[in-house]
C-alpha cells in the first residue's frame, strides 16, 4: 500500500483528530509571564501558582482551595520569615537541619569558592578533595571504631544504602541468607521503597504496597505509655532491648542483617532510651551478628548535646546514617559511617558496590559541610546545646501546670510535648479530636502566634522542637510563652 493511501484511510489517525482537538490548553503560567514582563512579583502571584502547579511534600492541599499557603521567603539566624512579612521562630531547625542558624555568610561564601573551583565532579570512579577531605573530618568527629564514609544526599539514601552494603557484605562473606532488617514501632527512616520497609508508620506505606518483604518492627521505648509498670526507666529499657532478641530469634539469626534504631525516635514524639537500652541492644546484635545501625539523620550534628547521639548514648553502632545537619541545610548531603569490616570484602578483585547518587558526595555541598562544621568549632555550638539542654528542659516543664500537657520529653534541643485529654489517665485524643485539634488549630494557631514547629500525630499528639543550636534562653522562654497562649486555647476548643 502506497503511504499516501495509508495515510488517507487510517483509521486510527480518523479516531485521534476530535481528541487531539479537544485537548486541555496549555496551562497559563502567569507567573512566568510576569516574571518575563519584568514586573514586580509577591505573595499574591506566589500564591496562585503554588496552590495551581507545586506538589508540596507530605501535605493535604484541600485547604488551599480556601486558604493561603505558607510561603517562606527568608531566614536569618533562628529566625524565618514569611511571605506576608510575618516574623517567626525557627523552633524546628527547617527540618531537624538548620543547627547553625540560618543565612551564614561562611556557608555562602564556601559554596561560591567551591563552584567556581570545582562545580561538580560525581564520586563514580572519581574522587574530588572535599569529599576526601570531609571524609576524613567526619571520621575524626564520629563515634569510634568507624573508618569509611559513603556519601549520599540525604537520609533515605542513607538508610536504603546502608541496607544494600549489609545484604551485599553478608553475601560476600559466606551468610548469604543474612538480608532481613529490623526497626522500631512509629520510626520514621525514610522514603524510598526501601526505606519505606524499614519506617514503622503503617499509614505512611499502605498505598505503596507491596513494599520489599524482610522487613520487621519490635517496640520502641515510649516510656510514657510502656504496656505495663516498671520498676524504673532501666528496667523498661532492657524490656524493650530484649524484644530485640525474641524478633530476632522469631526470624532465625541466620537471617538478620540489620537493626536500625534512632537514638531519640523523632516519629511518634521524642522517644529517648536509657543507656541501658543501648548497651543490651549492643550484646544483642554482637551475640547474633547483626550490623547496629544508628539512624542518626536527625540526631547527628549536635541536636543531642554531642556530635553525635551514638557518643552521648554510647551506642557503638557498626555503620551511622547522617544528613541533614551536616551542612545546616544550605545543601543537600548525607553521608554513611561505616566500619572498615564492611569495606574489606570490596578491596580485592573484581567486587563492586553497584550502587551510588549522581549528587551524593557533591562538591559544593562537602565544601559548605567542611564550612559548616568548622562554625559548630568555632562557636562551640555543642558545648552550648548541652550546657543549655537542661534550661530547655526547665522552661518547657513550666507548661506541666496546664491541663493539656501529658508528656515533656527529649534531651539536647529537641523536646516534644504530648497532649493529653486527662493527664491522670493519660488518655490519649482520639482520631477525629486529633484531626480537629491538630490540623484544625494548633498548626495554624503556632504559626500565627509566631512559631514554626510542627504538631504531630505519627504516634501520640505531640509539639516537636528543635530550634538551632544557636538558641539560648531567651528563645526557650520565647517558646515557651507562645506554647502556653496556644495550648490555653487549644484546651478550651478540645473542651467545647
Ligand atoms: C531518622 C530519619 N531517617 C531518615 C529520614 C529521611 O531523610 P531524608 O528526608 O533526608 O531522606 C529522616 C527524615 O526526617 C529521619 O528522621
């Protein structure tokens, strides 16, 4: 058939003309335009593309058919503002990242020397000197026993590859069947499939399922509401260390890779364990071969009073997820500790680890993490987070005399503040009160009251904190105040 007459008689060309016709208009891009017009753009314009074209993460958008969108527009010290020109106290550190403060100049100024130096150069096959460099300064500020850094860009990545070094390091070293991981109730690691398997919030992962099998919960160390009494915190935690061992000997030993454990659980509120916890934890994985792994993306960097939660707790893990605060967030970076046992099986021969990020181990983002922790130095930032934790602590427990607050729990700068419907019984709120009171008040009410944290409701309802470790106690009190004004209301509309 010649193509002429192929073309005339198609039908499937016949089928797809009225479609092709009715297809949607290209969508306007207003702001766009106007930025091309060189006119002036703000909130308003802001405003109405956001809600018409982003996907903001973890977020319901319903309300911004009604409502505006938060926009940030600039931060400065411990300090956010927003794009009304609202002023608010950065009382979450961006996301667990900003430890530093915000808007460092060293930070800008490591990031330019670095682009026009170097602007990248990915670590496949390759090296570049600040990732070497930070390798080893990260080395020198880590736990002991570690001696190999894996750089990523954030903590996802961080769990996912630690996962994939330990099935691939068992497999090499003659336990093939050893790939099962095991973690905690409520913990939150991440978000990729893998990762999504190792994260305990079954809310979080049903409509990604079926998620990779192997992968298995034991109970976190929520003290608060332990299932029955203890004799002291101690006791629960070696409790909690032994369902360890049970899940592990439910699953065969000859299975267990990994367990990954957080050194203050932020999903589910701020849930600390005592050394004791840590140190039973320890024994186990040691008597059983299983990699320790300290999922420290939010507890790294100083929020804990070290630099590490792993040295302030003693964890002794065998590899240490971080991210975040590596470089105050002024970059994406995340970077693997690893012991040297993990690397031997890949010196020789012909092994390969087939795995790694286009930007992990960037060059801009290793120049402002070296920038970053050379400022925690110089303004002994960690020094000041433990000498100040108690004082935190203090002011937050002024807020025990409202009838609201259950819990106040944490360690370094990083609290939660459980709420409670009756404090003797420590009834909990149920799903519909949560939702009223949570997404229906509290998070609007902090923000107007000039506050940005988050209320949280993974587990238990709760107010997280982590404000920048360049906080004092002019800030705690700051939030403290603001707290009380909005959990006052708060009491009043659960009690309409
Ligand atoms: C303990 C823990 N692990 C992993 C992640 C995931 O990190 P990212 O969002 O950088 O991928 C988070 C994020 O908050 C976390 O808190």
């Amino acid at each position: 058939m010649a193509i002429s007459e192929s073309k005339k008689t198609n039908p499937l060309t016949n089928l797809l003309k009225p479609l092709l016709k009715k297809a949607p208009a290209e969508p306007k891009l207003a702001l766009l335009e106007a930025m091309q017009e060189g006119k002036v753009v703000g909130d308003k314009e802001w405003q109405k593309s956001g809600k018409e074209h982003s996907w903001l993460h973890f977020t319901r958008h319903s309300p911004f058919s009604k409502g505006d969108m938060n926009i940030i527009v600039r931060g400065e010290g411990h300090y956010i503002y927003d794009s009304k020109g609202n002023q608010l106290i950065d009382g979450l550190s961006g996301l667990f990242t900003c430890n530093a403060g915000h808007g460092r100049p060293e930070l800008a100024a490591a990031a330019q020397k670095q682009m026009l130096e170097l602007d990248f150069m990915p670590l496949w096959s390759y090296g570049h000197p600040r990732a070497i460099e930070l390798a080893e300064k990260l080395l020198s500020i880590g736990p002991e026993g570690m001696n190999r850094i894996f750089f990523t860009t954030g903590g996802t990545e961080g769990v996912e590859s630690a996962w994939k070094i330990a099935k691939q390091y068992f497999k090499m070293t003659g336990k093939p069947q050893k790939h099962k991981v095991i973690s905690r109730m409520t913990a939150y690691h991440g978000t990729s499939h893998g990762a999504l398997s190792i994260t305990g919030i079954p809310a979080f992962k049903q409509m990604f399922e079926p998620l990779v099998p192997s992968a298995f919960r034991v109970p976190n160390t929520n003290y608060y509401r332990a299932p029955h009494e203890f004799a002291n915190e101690d006791e629960f935690g070696i409790w909690a260390a032994n369902r360890l061992e049970e899940a592990i000997l439910f699953e065969g030993p000859d299975t267990v890779a990994a367990f990954f454990v957080e050194p203050i659980q932020n999903a589910g509120g701020c849930f600390t364990a005592p050394k004791a916890y840590f140190k039973r934890i320890r024994e186990i994985c040691t008597k059983y071969d299983v990699i320790l792994v300290a999922d420290e993306t939010i507890t790294g960097y100083g929020r804990t009073g070290e630099w590490f939660g792993s040295i302030r707790y003693d964890i002794q893990p065998d590899m240490m997820i971080t991210a975040k605060a590596i470089t105050s967030g002024a970059q994406p970076l995340g970077a693997l500790f690893l012991k040297e046992k993990f690397f031997e099986p890949f010196k020789d021969g012909t092994s390969t680890l087939a795995h790694g990020y286009t930007f992990g181990g960037h060059p801009v983002a290793c120049a402002v993490a070296l920038a970053n922790l050379e400022i925690f130095e110089k303004e002994n930032l960690i020094d000041r987070a433990r000498t100040n934790s108690p004082i935190f602590r203090k002011t937050l427990e002024k807020l025990y005399d409202l009838p609201i607050v259950g819990d106040v729990r944490g360690d370094g700068y990083f609290f939660a503040v459980e709420i409670v419907k009756d404090k003797k019984t420590k009834e909990t709120l149920s799903r519909a009160e949560s939702e009223k009171l949570l997404r229906g008040f509290l998070n609007n009410a902090l923000l107007e009251a000039g506050i940005y944290c988050r209320a949280d409701d993974r587990g238990d309802p709760v107010i997280q904190l982590a404000p920048p470790l360049t906080c004092g106690p002019k800030e705690f009190d700051q939030i403290e105040a603001i707290l009380r004004k909005v959990l006052i209301e708060a009491w009043k509309r659960l009690n309409s």
